[in-house]
C-alpha cells in the first residue's frame, strides 16, 4: 500500500461518512450533528477533511 493509495481510501471513507450522515439527516429530521475525527498528523489528511467537509477551522490535539 502506497501513500497515494492510503490517501485516496481515506478520501473514499469520508465522503462516506458524509453522505451517511446527510442521508440520515434528512430521514430524522435533525438539522446538526458534530462529528469528531481522529486522524493521524499527517498534512495530507488534514487538508483532505478540510477539502471533504469545508471545514472553516479544527482542533489539533496530539503530543507534541
């Protein structure tokens, strides 16, 4: 497995999770949900949620 494989799964996972949480939005009727990701510090996976979910901000929190 590649670094480039491992991101496009990884990519494939949250839009995913994305679309399973809109589609149960609109069958609930809940207008909100926070999902929180744990991930590793890796910056192509951080901005691949940035890109995914237009996130405007974000947490890091890890041993530095």
């Amino acid at each position: 497995m590649t670094l480039q494989w491992c991101l496009k799964r990884a990519e494939l996972v949250f839009k995913c999770i994305k679309g399973f949480v809109m589609e149960l939005a609109l069958w609930s009727g809940q207008e909100a949900f926070t999902i929180q990701f744990l991930v590793p510090k890796v910056n192509a996976v951080t901005s691949l949620l940035y890109f995914v979910y237009r996130l405007l901000s974000s947490l890091i929190i890890g041993r530095e």
